[in-house]
C-alpha cells in the first residue's frame, strides 16, 4: 500500500512539472542570450586573441547577438584584419557599438564598425582617421629613389582604400567616406555618421541599443536575419590571464619597462658574477621583453640607440671622458626610447614622462653606482691573510726560532733577515705557514 501511494506521489509531480514547463516554455524560448565584449585601447594581438576567444564561446552558450562594446585609439593592421575576418565570417550577429560618450573608434575601429552587420554609437563619439602607417617612414632622399619609395606608400594606400571599400560595400555603408576616412583620414562624429550612412543607429545606453535593435533585419552570409532583442539576457565575457598577460606586456610602457630591467640585470650580473638574484631577474624580464617585441612593431634603431645609451653611460664609469659619454648617452638613450614605438602604428606610445625618469635615473644609476661598485673593489683590504702583509707590528721577544711580533693584537711567530731589538717596530712583508716574515721600519 506504501509503495503505491509513493508511485502516485511521483506521478503527480511528474504532470506538475510538465504543467510549470509548457507555462513558461513560450517565455524562455523569447528570451535571447547576448554575449557582450569590451574593447578598451589600443588594438593588437591581446585584442585579436579576446574577440577569436568570444566569438567561439558565443558559439558554445548558443549566443544570438555578440555585443561589442568599443573604444580604440586604433592599432596594429595585422591585428585589426584578423578581427575583421572574424567578424564578417561569424554566423552570428554582431553588433559594434561605440561607447561610452567620449569613446572613438579611430584608425583601425573604424574598419571594425564597416566590418560589423549593425554598427551604432552614443552620442558625444566619433570614428576615422584611418590611413595606414608604416613603423618606419620611407625617406625621400633622392629623385631617382622618389617614384619607388612614393610607390611602395601608394600600394599601401590603394590596399586600405579597397579594403574599407569592400567592406562597405559588404555591408552596405556608404564608400564615399570610407574611401575619404583612409585616403584624407577624415573623421566624423557620431550624428554625422548616422546621417551620412556610415553606421546604422545611435543610441544613449545599451538598453536604448537593445530596443533599436529589436526586429531589425541583418544580413549574414547572404541570409536575413530578424534579431529579437526584446527581453534578452546579456552575459560578458571576461577574458582568461593568458589574454590579460597579453594585454598587459604588449603595452608599449610596460614592454619598455620590462626591456630596461633585463638590460639592467643581465648588466649587472655580469660585473657582479654570482650576486644570481640581477641575472634572475634580468632574464626573465629580458624573454618577456623579447615575447613582447615578437607580438608589436617595434623601431630597430630606436633599440639600437637605447643600447648604444647605456654602453656610453657604462663608458663614462670606465673612461674619463669629463662627462661626454655620460651626457651623449643620456641623450641617445631618451631618442632610442622615443623611436622605439610609433604611436600612430600602435595608437600609442611610451610617456614622455617615463622616458625622461628613467634617461635620469640610468645616467645617475651608472655614473653613480658604478663608480661606488669599482671603489669598493679596489679599496684596500682589511681582512683576511691578505690584508696582512704591509701591516706595522713590534717586536715582543726574541726567541731561538725567531721573533715573537703584536700584529692586529696577536702575538704571531716571525721570522726576519734582519737583526731586531725588542719593542722594534717592523712591517710584514709576507705570511706563510702562520709566519710573519718582517722587515725593521726603517725611521
């Protein structure tokens, strides 16, 4: 009787459950998920890596909308078109949208928002400037080198300029300023570019966005899509620590600093072979350094000149150049670090106000603590056997072996070629086996 009354129990929680599912089945099934990224600062590989990670955990949560939400100073063209093919090759929607107000999606945010299928920014923003840069301007020099080097920057320029253009045609956004965002790096704030075509809708906050997006159609791989926004849950997307290392050791300052501390150990350890804990340091900094460089643009020359800096910094502990090494190392030193990274590539570059602290700090680093480092070691000694050969001591007692001598407080056998006197004062001129060998001082 226990076992069937407990069967109809189960029974009945079975239908109540199935009755709960089909009420709110219709509900859940209207609730879309978004999966929301941010984008701060400057493209790169950090980026590259967040946006291919996003989009494929998209996929995994059955995400119906990717949300972007971007403010770059622009970055690295490599970076930048592995994030534009992501985007246009996604089978889900995603949505670009500039912000906050104040935010800008210049240089290379402007080819994401043409790449995206719904492109939308607040109000108080602004997208363009696009022409491409190179690390390493080309010099005009001569006539004859005139039409090569002019033609290498004009089949840089024709290969943005097409591709912004196939993008807006992609997309359906207007060419005309596209081709004037990478040709003459116009810019445009966030109402002219809505008047003008460039994106797709302005919005306040992302839950003005969400109702403009509500039911509005997007093309994706040739198909029409409805979006249904109403109600929809957003999920961010935080990044794992291997892309927030990344993010953090591409940045130009931090590269930097992680460069000057490797030079700096490896330096050290190698005039101080032992000391370990410089070398250590120095090491790992020097491969994070080099991981880092490996992942951004850097100039060649300006490291050159950073290292050639500190050689002539090192000159001026060794040389006495009357502050001439020391000075133009100071100065090659602070135009090396200068070089080094070219904002308008990476959208940023190193402060001027760390580059000035640390060209001080390294010419009175070396100039300073190098020169304390080589008086230490060539002061006199004051300990150990060594230190007892020049030393002054008297005679105590004249023995049958020798001497008895006070040296440093001691009493010492001692041995002379000299005949000596007690009370005698005399100077060491060697130690062996634990015997002095003396010599009178002569008054």
């Amino acid at each position: 009787m226990g076992a069937l009354i407990s069967d109809e129990k189960v029974n009945e929680m079975k239908r109540l459950l199935l009755l709960l599912l089909l009420t709110f089945l219709p509900f859940l099934a209207c609730a879309s998920t978004i999966l929301k990224l941010e984008i701060k600062g400057v493209i790169g590989p950090a980026s590259s890596k967040y946006l291919k990670e996003g989009l494929a955990a998209a996929l995994h949560q059955n995400a119906q909308i990717i949300l972007i939400e971007l403010d770059t100073p622009g970055g690295l063209s490599t970076s930048m078109r592995e994030m534009v093919q992501g985007i246009a090759n996604s089978s889900i929607p995603v949505v670009i949208y500039v912000s906050p107000k104040g935010a800008h999606a210049a240089s290379a945010g402007t080819y994401l928002l043409y790449a995206s299928h719904v492109a939308a920014m607040a109000p108080g923003t602004n997208l363009g400037a696009a022409t491409p840069v190179q690390m390493m301007p080309t010099p005009k020099i001569a006539d004859s080198n005139t039409s090569v080097l002019s033609a290498l920057e004009k089949k840089s320029m024709n290969d943005a300029i097409a591709y912004i253009k196939s993008l807006a045609q992609l997309n359906e956004r207007n060419v005309t300023w596209a081709i004037d965002a990478v040709h003459d790096a116009k810019s445009l704030s966030a109402q002219d570019a809505l008047k003008y075509g460039v994106i797709d809708l302005m919005a306040d906050n992302i839950e003005e966005l969400l109702v403009k997006l509500d039911e509005r159609k997007v093309q994706i791989s040739g198909k029409s899509l409805v979006l249904k926004t109403k109600g929809s849950v957003i999920h961010n997307f935080e990044a794992d620590w291997k892309t927030d290392f990344l993010f953090i050791i591409t940045n130009p300052n931090v590269a930097y600093i992680f460069l000057l501390i490797g030079i700096y150990g490896i330096f050290f350890e190698l005039m101080n072979p032992g000391a370990l804990f410089p070398g250590v340091i120095g090491a790992v900094s020097g491969v994070v350094a080099l991981y880092a460089l490996n992942m951004i643009p850097f100039n060649y020359a300006g490291l050159l000149l950073i290292i050639l800096g500190i050689a002539f910094m090192v000159a001026e502990v060794f040389i006495a150049g009357f502050g001439i090494f020391g000075i133009g190392g100071a100065i090659a030193f602070a135009f090396g670090s200068i070089l080094l990274f070219d904002a308008d590539t990476l959208g940023s570059s190193i402060s001027m106000a760390l580059i000035i602290a640390f060209s001080i700090v390294s010419l009175a680093f070396f100039i300073l603590l190098m020169r304390l480092f080589l008086h230490a070691r060539s002061a006199k000694i004051v300990s150990g056997a060594e230190e007892m050969v020049g030393a002054d001591a008297k005679v105590l007692e004249i023995s049958v072996n020798g001497y008895k001598v006070l040296c440093h407080g001691e009493t010492w056998n001692a041995v002379s070629q000299s005949k000596l006197s007690v009370a005698q004062s005399v100077r060491v001129t060697e130690l062996s086996d634990l015997i002095l060998k003396v010599k009178p001082i002569e008054e």
